[in-house]
C-alpha cells in the first residue's frame, strides 16, 4: 500500500504543478479535467500521509517499550496508535476501491408509472418532487427534458437531467421499482393499496462517448398532448426519436421549441445506447456492477414507501427509516450514505475473494 501511496503522491505534486502552467489555463478543457482529478485525490492523499505519520510515530513508539521507565507510557501509546492505522488503514482500502469513470457524470433519470393506474401515476409525481428537491440539496441543477402528466396531476411519465459533478454517482442507486403502500385520493371505502413506479437512472452520455448515425434514426414531429389541454402546445413541436436497430424509442414535448425538443430526445436516446454497450460490455467480461446495488433492473423491487406505518425500507440493505415525510421531502442524505457504504463493503468483499 505503501508504494501505491508514494505514486499517487507523486501524481499529486504533478497535477499541482499542471494547474500553477499557464499553458494549460489556456485550455479550459483540460484545466477543468485536471481540477476534478486533483480534488478527487485530495482526501485520499491527505488520508496518506497521515497513515505514513501513524506509522513511523508507531515504530518510534515501539522503541520506547524497551526502557523500563517509559515501558507504560509507552505501551499506551502504542496501543492507541495501532488502533489508528488500523482505522486509516480501512479508510484508505475504501479511497483506494476503483472508480466508475461514469460516476462523475450529470445523470439523467426516467421515472414510469406501474402497476396501480391513476395511483401510480401520481406516485411518479411523488418521486419526482422527491428527487428534484434532493438534487436541491446537494447542489446540482435540474431539467426536465419530458414529461407525460396524468388527468389527475400526475405523470405516466417524465425524464429530467441532474446536472453537477458527480450527479451519476449519487443517483445511480434509484433505479429499479418503487412500490407505494397508502389509501389512493381515488379511494373511497379507505382501503390501502399498493402501486408501483419503476426509476431508470443513466449517465448522461457525450457525443464524443458515441456518434449516432442519422441514417439509423426517424423523426417525426407531432403536436404535444396532455390531460385537459392545458399548457399543451398548439403547434406541431413534440419530436419523437425512432432508433431503427434498437426499436428505441424517445418522445420529448417540454419545450415550445422543436429544435430542442429534438436536441433532448437525441440526448436522451445516446444516453440509453451508451448505457447498452456498457451492459454488452460488462455481460461479456462476466462482471457484476459494481456501481449498483443489486442488479438494477427494471423488475427489480427496491424501496417501499408505507404511508399508514410513514415507514421507507430499501430491501436491498435492510434499510428502514420511519421518516417518511422527511425522505418524501427530498432528505436522501442517510439513505444514499448507506446504500454507498453497502457498495463499498460489497466490493471490498469482491476484492478479497479475487485474491484468495
């Protein structure tokens, strides 16, 4: 650990350097690149050095058990230091996990109403203002890029953009299905029932990350519906985005503008190729994700909001929270603590068995 530690700050010093060189102000581009890698390994570097100093002032006190009247002093202080690099030791063993190079991406996620009609659909409603308000506060910026709204202020469906470094990362763990328990609005004898809304979660992709070729893609423009009319556009700007290879297809009607409405469902739709590539990828290596938690597939069941109990329970890691109110208010702080220290765990678990 000790030698990965020395390079890692070494390619610090270098990266300090990099960033002080006015040739490389001169390009924003790479500045910016460099900037994130230098903040990224700044706690692990602070991390390591403090280990170093752990250790030698751990030697040094070791030394001292051989005087016969420092020996207590010192076995004290031996015992107290070697509690701290162990604890250092397990913090760097984390820093050090690799990365998803994708994690620090802006994220783009698809909320659908399931099974439970109306219900459902409201719901979706429910989760979006859920994670609009997280993205609040954790200081990204949001966009909704299509949203399909239900007659009674709901959403069969809607797509919206966290943008900020590192919006990927946080928000990769929603995907999967969400079931809601609770008395619906359209309920009228009081009886409790379950809905469900299934959450994809993407990282944005880049057109460098993949070229679309045109010639594979239909665009048909079309007038924007909605319940009742209202705030629907009157003129034909909604753009539907037909991939011919794939069958994919991505809709966007949010902007009066067709041009960017058209640039949106675009995005959208290279952000769910890339995503593609990366499964075929990863299938053909035979390698678990190690950025989800549990498969993340659509089908899979993941978090239970219970109304009547005001209970959140995530099933992939046994977490329970008996504020509802607070998580539906967008504090998913504790939660998305917790589903990324499962991760970590799981592949230092992983990483264990891979050298045993």
């Amino acid at each position: 650990m000790l030698e990965k530690l020395a390079r890692l700050e070494e390619e610090y010093r270098e990266l300090e350097a990099l960033l002080s060189d006015p040739e490389v102000l001169k390009d924003q581009k790479r500045y910016q690149a460099l900037s994130r890698r230098y903040a990224e390994m700044g706690e692990l570097v602070e991390a390591g050095r403090a280990y170093r100093k752990a250790l030698s002032d751990l030697e040094s006190a070791r030394e001292l058990l051989s005087d016969p009247e420092l020996k207590e002093v010192a076995k004290a202080e031996v015992e107290a230091l070697e509690e701290q690099v162990r604890s250092l030791e397990e913090k760097l063993q984390v820093l050090l996990l690799p990365k998803d190079p994708v994690d620090e991406r802006d994220a783009i996620v698809e909320i659908r109403a399931g099974t439970g009609g109306e219900e459902a659909a409201l719901f979706a409603g429910d989760l979006l203002k859920m994670y609009l308000k997280f993205a609040e506060k954790m200081g990204f910026s949001t966009e909704v890029l299509d949203s399909h709204p239900s007659d009674l202020g709901g959403f069969s469906k809607v797509v919206f953009e966290v943008q900020g470094p590192g919006a990927y990362g946080v928000f990769k763990y929603e995907s999967g299905v969400h079931r809601v328990q609770r008395v619906p609005a359209t309920e009228t004898q009081g009886r409790i029932h379950t809905s469900t809304a299934t959450v994809a979660v993407l990282p944005k992709a880049e057109e460098e990350d993949l070229k679309l070729n045109m010639d594979e893609i239909r665009i048909d423009v079309m007038r924007a519906s909605g319940p009742g009319g209202q705030g629907v556009n009157t003129t034909d700007s909604a753009v539907r985005v037909v991939h011919l290879p794939t069958g994919i297809i991505v809709t966007c009607q949010d902007s009066r503008s067709q041009i960017k409405n058209k640039e949106k469902a675009l995005t959208i739709l290279r952000s769910r190729l890339l995503e593609m590539k990366r499964a075929e990828e990863e299938e053909k290596l035979r390698q678990h994700r190690l950025a989800q938690i549990g498969t993340g597939e659509r089908s899979e069941k993941i978090r239970t909001y219970n109304f009547p109990q005001s209970r959140v329970t995530d099933h992939r890691i046994g977490f329970t929270t008996h504020d509802l109110e607070g998580v539906l208010e967008g504090d998913l702080l504790p939660l998305y603590e917790a589903l990324k220290k499962a991760d970590q765990e799981r592949q230092l678990a992983a990483l264990v068995n891979d050298a045993a």
